[in-house]
C-alpha cells in the first residue's frame, strides 16, 4: 500500500484509580495549570491594552522561577513544571485560533468547569496497568488497549463525577494511507435528521436513540432535590455528583452510539467517499423548540469522527454547502417547492414523482459532492494533517 506525507497520530483513553495522595497531587496539578493560564491572560490583555505589546509566552515563561520564589505562590513547586509551560502552549495555541482561525478570544478558566484537566509533554509512560507522571508516579489504571509508538502527551481530566483519566497521544510511526479514488458507485450521501439520526443515499435510516428521553424523569428529579440542598453543604455536593452522573451516563451512551455508527460506516468495503452537509448547528440551536433535539443528536461530533476515521482508512468526506440542493429540490425535473413545511415528510413534484423527503435530501447530497466542480474544491482543501484522534 502506498502512503502519504502525513504522519499519524492516535490517542489512547484510560480510566485511572489514584490513591488519596495522588488524587490530591492530581488536583494540584489542575488547579496550577489553571493559575497559570489564567494569569497569563490576564498578563497578556493587560500588556495589549495598555501598551499595545504583544507579550509572547517565552516571556512570561520568565515569570515562572520568579514566582515559585514568592511566598505567595511557592506552591507552584509541588507540581510539575512542565505541565505549567504547556499551559501557556495552550493558550499560544488559543490566540492563534483567533487570530487566523476567528474561533474566539480565549476565556479565564473556572475552577468549577465541567472539564478540568492539565498536560504532561514529557516523561510519561505507560505500563501493563498503571500510567506514570512526573510528582505524581505510577496510578493504578485500566489499560483497554496496548499504547503503541512514541508518547508525545498525557493529558490528565477530571469529570464533575470525580472520576480522573489519562489521554495518551502517540505517534506509531506510520502515515496516512493516500486517499481512495472518489466513484459514483463508492459514495454515500448522508442527511443527518432528528426523526431518524441519519439517512443514506441508498436507502439505509439510522435510526435516532433518543439517549435524553430515557433519563429526563431521572434527571428532572435529581435537579428538583439538588435545588433544595443548602449552598455550601456537603448533601448539596453529594447531590451535584448525582445530577452530574446523570449527565455522564446520557453523555457516554451518546459517544457509544456515535463511535459504533462511524466505525460502522467507515468499515464498509464498497465505500469510498462520503458525502455530507455543512449544517450551521450553533445557528440552529437558537430554536427552542428543537434545541434539546439537536444537542441530543450531536451532528458536530458525528461529522468529526467520521472525517478523523476516513482519514486514517484513506477514504474521503466531501462536505456541501448548507445552502445547496436539499429536500425541497426534485431530483427527476430539478425543480424547488419552497412551499413544503418542516412537517411535510412526502410530497409529491409538478412532474409526478413523489419523493421521500430525508431519502431525496442523501440523494441530492450525494449527486451534488459528485459535481465536477464541487470535486476540484474538495480536492484543494483536504490537504490537512490529522494531528490527535481521540477514539
């Protein structure tokens, strides 16, 4: 098999069991890498406002020796330091996001986020069933699959439930396999939905979980007793747990689902092309009658995983314009029917055909990827490295 330029780079997901102490050195290690961030920004905007300088992260890097000296903040000698400077590496990367990407000025850190977490750049290591850091050593762990080729990060979170893991990034050595020919035969089209999750272009429907529905009397009634424990109590923590495990449940069936319908789709030997929308989703969610819908569905998540698992099989993803032929638009006589509604799932064109709306929106899809011109367009921009795959 030939292969590309590009290298490829995997990242391994485990479950960590620390003792007392490391759960408290794990801790410390957030909330450093969090100070550290967010006094960086803070230095930043002010030496922008005020100065108009731009202060690179070497030299704020400069501060860190300075300030580990100060009584004050000596704690920051307990945690790794190199976890401290890949802080300031994030939010350099968060910058230029903004600047070249327009993806939003970066924001402060709080300690009460969902996600907290902190990077280790070096002397990680993997063993048979432990994960070893820097201050911290080896934590107990569950290794689900082997970590093969070089680590290039461990990255350490911590849910809201409690519960700590390690992201092992890792580069194995091989490229990227050179991307299949795009075929009419070999190309789906996909028009992701809420009655059903996904419709393809021949004929198949995935249909839609629903992962919310099961857990709303649930969570409803954990919320209910959450409002009524004293702020600042301990059973008003110990609820807060229980509406977050709520949450994780109805998150990790969601992540199931959509890792088992991309590998699936991904895996099909008589396909090598994919053909999707290019949904404005946050616009879409403005809409409060289907808002919950749509978060529920994760059509974002869906189109990552699918692009990352194509890539690493050599198949492409060719995305249209939201704005492109869709389900309002005849596939026999070309002609458009502004006047269907959203709850018009059939309908039948002036040239008698009578069209399955999700079925003729693949379709459409899929004839419109297969445009010459469009193509030429896909082809031009899909030249991009596949930098970290979190599976």
């Amino acid at each position: 098999m030939q292969y590309s330029y590009f290298q490829m780079h995997k990242a391994n997901v485990y479950r960590l069991y620390p003792n007392m102490e490391q759960s408290v050195l794990l801790a410390k290690h957030i909330g450093c890498a969090r100070w550290i961030y967010n006094k960086a920004l803070a230095m930043k905007t002010e030496a922008w406002t005020e100065r108009k300088e731009n202060l690179s992260r070497y030299a704020i890097s400069a501060h860190l020796p300075v300030w580990k000296r100060d009584e004050e903040t000596a704690w920051l000698k307990e945690v790794n330091s190199q976890s401290l400077q890949a802080a300031l590496v994030n939010l350099d990367m968060a910058y230029t996001r903004f600047f070249k990407l327009k993806k939003g000025f970066p924001r402060f850190k709080s300690k009460h986020a969902n996600r907290q977490s902190f990077q280790v750049p070096q002397s990680g290591e993997v063993g048979a069933d432990f994960v070893k850091i820097p201050k911290v050593g080896q934590i107990k762990a569950i290794i689900s699959r082997e970590c093969v080729g070089t680590i290039k990060t461990i990255t350490i979170s911590r849910t809201p439930t409690g519960k700590f893991f390690a992201s092992v990034l890792c580069d194995d050595g091989k490229e990227l396999p050179v991307k299949m020919p795009t075929t009419e035969a070999g190309t789906i089209g996909v028009d992701l939905g809420i009655k059903d999750f996904a419709v393809l272009s021949t004929g198949e429907r995935i249909s839609n979980p629903r992962n919310i529905k099961w857990a709303q009397r649930k969570l409803a009634r954990a919320q209910r007793r959450l409002s009524r424990r004293v702020k600042g109590s301990k059973n008003r923590d110990k609820q807060r747990c229980k509406v977050a495990r709520v949450h994780e449940q109805v998150a990790n069936r969601r992540k199931d689902f959509l890792h088992k319908t991309t590998t699936k789709l991904v895996r099909d030997n008589q396909t090598d092309t994919f053909a999707i929308e290019d949904l404005a989703v946050s616009n879409m969610m403005q809409n409060r009658c289907l808002a919950k819908a749509i978060a529920d569905v994760s059509w974002s998540e869906f189109r990552r995983q699918l692009e990352y698992k194509a890539e690493r099989a050599g198949k492409n993803v060719i995305t249209i314009g939201r704005f492109e032929p869709s389900s309002k638009t005849c596939g026999e006589c070309g002609k458009v029917n502004d006047a269907l509604k959203l709850s018009d799932r059939v309908w039948t064109c002036t040239c008698g055909t009578t069209h399955d709306r999700d079925l003729l929106a693949a379709n459409n899809i899929k004839r419109f990827a297969l445009h010459p011109r469009n193509k030429i367009l896909a082809r031009d921009t899909s030249e991009s490295t596949l930098e970290e795959c979190v599976v």
